[in-house]
C-alpha cells in the first residue's frame, strides 16, 4: 500500500515538473556556450600534446641534459676603422638588452671602461628605446676598449694578465611574469663570466681547447653542427659543423694571412648561469654563451700600435637537465584516464537525458523517438555545462597531477617557441592556438583546489539547510585563462642590469662548480611548489583583482542601486540527496550565479512570479528565499524552499529533478547507486496531506540540524537505489 501512495505521488510530482520544464527555453547564449565548453571537454587531449615522450627534436648534451635552443651562433658585427663614418648604427640591442650581453656589461662596469655609455649599462643617460642605436664609431671604441681592459688587468690569481673571472648577479625581465609583482615574483640570475684574451702570435703553438691553461669552459659545449660563416642568412643567423672556438680560431687565422705584420687578438667572454630550480621532473636550466671580439692591429717601429678592424661573433645555447620521458607512460596514463571518464560523463549524461525524458512526455507522444530526442537535447541545455565540466573529482585529479608533473616542462617548451635571436618574434596562429591550450591546462588545478576548499568546507556539520558554496559559472575558466598570457613577451619589457658584481680567482674547477652543478638539493613540496609558480602566481593576482572589485561593488551598490556587482562565491540551495546519494563537492560551480550580475537582481524577491523563459533566471528565482536567509535582519529561521517538503513549487521540484539527473549521471556515482546493494532509501508518508516522500535513509540517524518534523511524518518502507526505476531516483531527495 505504502509503495503504491509512493509511486502515485511520484507521478503528481512527474506531471508538475513536466509542466515547469515545458515552460523553459533555453537561450542562444546558453546553447552556444554549453556547444563550446563540451566541445573543448572533450577535445582536452586532442588540442595539446599528452605527454612528453621524446626529445628527440633537441640534441642530447649527456644522459639527462638536452640543448633546448641552440648551440646556435650570431655574427653581429664586423667594422673597419677606414669606412667607419660610411657604416650605419649598430641596434643597441646586442649590447644592452640581449642575454650574451650581461657579461660584457658586467666586465665594463667592472673595470670603468669609460666608452661603455651609462646608457648601455642601465646606469642612467638618455636612450631612445629599446630601437635605439649606436654609431658605428662607439662600437669600434666599445669593442677595442673593453679588450684593452681586460688585457691589462692585474688578476689576484695565478694568472695575472689576459684573464678575468667574476660572479655577478643580473635581474632577467622578459616576461610578462616577469613584470607581474616583480618584488614577489622577480628573478634573478647568478652567473660565472670569465674573460680571456688571446694574442695569436704568442698563443700560435697552443690550441684554444687543448691542454694547456687557461682553458675555455665552453670547450666542453657549443659543437656546432655545420660550418658557421656571417653570410649563411640575411640575418646572420648560422649553424656551424665544428666547436664554436675552433671557428673562431680559423678566422683569426684568416685575418693573419691577410696581413702577416698585423697582430690578431680574441677576447673570449664566456657566461654560464647557475642552475635555476628545479622541479618535478626537471633539475634545472641553464643559459650558457660566449661573446668573441676580434680585433687587428697595426704596430709602427716605435712600438705604438692601432687597432684597424674589429668584429663581434656571438654564441649561445640553453641546457636542460630533465627524467620527463621517464614518467611519460605515467602522465600519459593520468591523462587518459581523465580523458576517457569525461567521454563516459558526456555519454551518461546523454543517456540520463534520454532515458529521463520519457516521463516528461504525454503519454501520446512517448512512442515518438523524435520527440523524446528532442526533449533530451533541451535537458541537456538546461543543465549548466560547468557544472558537468569541473564537477568530477576523479578527471580533474587526473589532470591536476599530470599538470603538476609535467607543468615546467611545459612552460620550457612554451619559452622556447618564444625565444628567438635578436627579440623577433614570428609564430603562426596555429602554433599560438596551441600554446594558449598548453597554457590553459592550469585551470584543472584551480578546479581540483576548489574540490579540496569544497570538501574542506562541507567536511563537519554540514546541513542541506546551509547549501553549498561553489564557484560562480565561468569562473573557474575565466581565472585561469589569465594563464595563457604568462609568458606573453615584448622587447620593452627587457631588463637584464647587472645588480652585483665581484671577482673570483680564475680556477674553473674551484669557482664554477656551482654553474656546473644541478640544484638538487629541494624538497618535494619545492618540486611541486616551484613546478607551478607561474600558474600560483597568475591565479593569485587575479583573484586578489577580482575580490577587490568585488568589494568595491559591493560597497557602492548602497550608493548606486543598479550598479553592476559581482559575485566572489554563490551558495547553491540543495535538497537531501546532497551529501547522501552524491557528493556535494560536485557543486564546486554553482548550479546557476553569474560572474557578473546588477544589484537589483542579486537581492531577494518576495512575490514568486511566473517562471522566466531563461534558465539561469528560473534558478534564481528558486534561490531567491536563501538570499533573504543571509540578508534578513530577522530572527525567524527561514527555511530554504528545496529542504521544505510541503511548500515546494514546480520549480523547486523541477531544480530537484534536473540536478539529481546531473549527478547521478556521473559514472563514479552511478556505478555506486546501481551496482551490488546501492544506497538505502526510506518511503516517508507526511501525516498532514498523505503525501509521500523518497529520502536517503542516513537523514533518520543524522545529528545534523535538518528541518523535518520526525514526528508529522511516518516511514512507510526502506527501499534500495537499485530497486528503483530512473525516474523515480531522480525525484529522490
């Protein structure tokens, strides 16, 4: 008898629900958005690569360290002192802005080189721009005196002449990340320069990278890969097929055949940064480069000596130390996984749709598989699709972890498609589009500490009565988007001054081990902090942004009554299958709340008037009674509309119904309500009106404050989840 009362309520319920769901449009917008946020979805995987499974496209430097950019070399100038007033200026860039230059500046600085202008060194003078140029004449003086400098200085060490050592430390701006709270965020690079001149005719019987000191440190690098000459590109732009300083031996050897009088000299800069930070997978990278200046000179018989030519070369590469194709079968399988159970969420929200349909359709018209095909797509547009997209904890862990993993790896990627020589930067749209994908893998990492936040929040006694507090829609999105433009760069944005600068005895083995050496020394929580530092910190100055303006708002809407306010949080009103057949986590996005939304439409209304044709605004309508909860100034407890048996619209019973359909669709959560003995439900018969009531079992033995009168209801019978017709679970609550 008692389940015959049951199913005959269920179905007043179902005609009400087929009433308040009959009335419901939903819009363009919300068609187009919910079209574009499965497609994405389901296109995760796809628009980005899955994991990192070779390095292959980079030339191995040893067994954990590939060269992610270079060795690749750079003639940039080549000046004789006869035709200078005829050459035209030479960009600045090369000697201020670009990253070879910091050792050259930090050398200048160092021994008050008086040709090196303020200017150039960031000391203060006039520059016009990161354009600017420099005479040809300054140029020639820069290049002759800075040799001169470093050839006559006394060093402390065993060597006295020809060579210096220094440890210097230079800001590194390029970034946008960069430039974003430089005080928390700024970076700053320690590196080793040493500087070594080479005069060919008392050097002519030692080989530049032979056994014999001083040595270079870039012999052990910088092999490049075809024979380099100035004329390979219009840009100078080459790749050599020997070491870069046997090049640059030959050359030398060049300019002495021309003229056997002449005296050839090199000054060999050569840079190596310390290792950066390491992180999960990667132990750290590092910038490596030398700068050679040539330069001729003529001696008379009194001994006065000029200089007649000069060039400049320049070499580069950047050294990578990382295990990520170790884990690669890891990340791939985290992806996967998280890929394919959002394919399951999609097809079972589908199916729910379809199989949910049919009670809402006139007895007349449920034969017709068109009609009930179109009643499942209006379903699901009725449904949030952020809600569907972040709801499941078990993907976005998935994708959270493979994020974490794999996250600097990423970025190095993403810094070199927009590295390039001389700061030009060419990229497809094609390669841009998927850079912003790569990028965008941050906002699973939001969604998965706002599941954690969420269940945090809920974890001790929680109440249906108290709602859930979830994200606005679009969000979660809309914060991590920010992201995408992290490593955004402009030659503007370029600052590379030399903040500290100090000498060091000339041993290579004592001085640079530390250049040498990866930082392995972190902890694991600094692999994963420092893996997602960029995403920390795009994420953090947004929403501190966004919760200033939400302030701002809302202290000016008592001032303005139609201004526009936004919302930080919005608390989701639940029925009692919240908590007992699914999680409420699942609401980490509000079932319905805008981002942004007008004051007058954020308040509380009191008349219930007839349902909007927009679905966002239907949902406001049935949370407008848990906004006069938290504004009244009243002391009478106003109870929410979805947790009040007796007083629930067709709306309210409509929200019930799209929602239980929502969750329960979720895999994890259908598996648990149909497979072996499901969840417990009992059959309740209010004594008041005889009306029944399907609710989960755990409320007869919770100690949470629930607004039932235990003693103005009747448990009829207990019943199972698996026992039970779709239809009627999902009026369950």
């Amino acid at each position: 008898m008692g389940l015959t009362k049951l199913r005959s309520s269920l179905d007043h319920r179902q005609h009400r629900i087929r009433t308040a769901i009959e009335q419901q449009r939903p819009s363009v917008p919300r068609v187009l958005v919910t079209l574009l946020s499965y497609t994405l979805l389901l296109s995760d995987t796809l628009r980005a690569a899955v994991a990192v499974r070779s390095l292959v496209p980079f030339k191995r430097f040893d067994a954990d360290a590939v060269t992610m950019f270079g060795p690749s070399a750079l003639a940039h100038v080549q000046l004789a002192r006869v035709n200078l007033t005829q050459t035209a200026p030479i960009p600045i860039w090369p000697y201020k802005f670009d990253s070879k230059s910091t050792g050259l500046r930090a050398l200048a600085e160092h021994l008050r080189v008086p040709t090196w202008s303020p200017c150039v060194l960031y000391r203060g003078g006039a520059c016009q721009g990161d354009q600017a140029v420099l005479a040809a004449p300054l140029v020639f003086e820069m290049i002759d005196s800075l040799i001169d400098s470093v050839k006559s200085h006394k060093s402390p060490s065993a060597w006295p002449h020809k060579r210096i050592t220094l440890r210097i430390k230079h800001q590194w701006m390029d970034r946008l990340n960069h430039r974003v709270l430089p005080w928390a965020f700024g970076r700053f690079v320690h590196r080793a320069i040493q500087a070594t001149v080479y005069d060919l005719k008392q050097d002519r019987h030692r080989q530049l990278c032979g056994r014999e000191l001083p040595a270079p440190i870039a012999c052990q690098y910088l092999w490049i890969p075809r024979k380099c000459t100035a004329s390979v590109s219009p840009q100078g732009v080459c790749r050599g097929a020997a070491h870069a300083l046997n090049i640059v031996l030959r050359r030398m050897n060049e300019l002495q055949e021309r003229d056997r009088t002449a005296t050839v000299e090199a000054l060999v800069v050569e840079g190596v940064d310390d290792y950066t930070r390491g992180a999960f997978l990667v132990q750290g990278l590092q910038r490596r480069d030398v700068v050679v200046f040539l330069r001729l000179r003529q001696c008379s018989s009194n001994g006065t000596c000029s200089t007649v030519a000069v060039e400049d070369y320049r070499y580069q590469d950047r050294l990578l130390r990382t295990n990520v194709t170790d884990f690669a079968v890891v990340i791939t399988a985290l992806r996967v996984i998280g890929q394919l159970y959002m394919y399951a969420r999609f097809l079972g929200l589908l199916l729910g749709c379809f199989v949910a349909s049919k009670p809402l359709l006139l007895p007349q018209h449920r034969s017709a598989y068109w009609r009930r095909a179109a009643m499942s797509i209006k379903l699901l547009f009725l449904v949030p699709s952020q809600v569907v997209v972040y709801g499941s904890l078990l993907p976005v862990a998935c994708y959270a972890t493979a994020h974490v993993m794999d996250a600097v790896m990423m970025q190095q990627f993403m810094d070199g498609k927009l590295s390039t020589l001389g700061g030009v930067l060419n990229q497809s749209v094609t390669e841009m589009l998927t850079l912003g994908a790569t990028a965008m893998r941050s906002v699973w990492l939001l969604a998965f500490v706002c599941h954690l936040a969420s269940m945090l929040w809920s974890s001790r006694s929680w109440s249906p009565v108290s709602g859930v507090i979830g994200m606005p829609e679009f969000f979660i999105t809309a914060l991590a988007s920010v992201t995408i433009v992290a490593q955004l760069r402009a030659i503007s944005w370029r600052d590379s001054r030399v903040l500290e600068t100090y000498e060091v005895p000339s041993s290579s083995t004592n001085t640079l081990v530390r250049a040498l050496r990866a930082n392995r020394g972190l902890t694991m929580i600094d692999h994963l902090l420092v893996g997602t530092a960029i995403d920390a910190q795009f994420i953090t100055v947004a929403a501190a942004v966004y919760g200033a303006l939400t302030a701002l708002t809302t202290l000016t809407r008592h001032v303005v009554p139609r201004c526009v306010r936004s919302n930080l949080f919005v608390r989701t009103p639940v029925m009692y299958s919240a908590g007992a057949l699914w999680r409420t986590n699942m609401l980490v996005v509000s079932w319905f709340g805008s981002i942004v939304v007008t004051s007058d439409n954020a308040g509380p209304r009191a008349p219930r008037r007839k349902p909007s044709l927009r679905p966002d605004r239907w949902a406001a309508a049935v949370s407008q009674r848990i906004r006069v909860l938290v504004q009244s100034q009243s002391k009478v407890m106003v109870v929410p509309p979805l947790v009040e048996l007796h007083s629930r619209s067709p709306d309210d019973e409509a929200l019930i119904f799209l929602m239980n359909l929502t969750m329960m669709t979720d895999p994890m959560v259908f598996l648990r309500l149909r497979l072996r003995d499901g969840v417990s439900l009992i059959v309740v018969r209010s004594m008041a009106d005889d009306r029944h009531f399907l609710l989960p079992s755990a409320l007869a033995v919770t100690e949470v404050d629930v607004p039932l009168r235990w003693d103005e209801l009747e448990i009829v019978a207990e019943l199972r989840s698996t026992g039970l017709a779709w239809w009627q679970l999902l009026q369950s609550g």
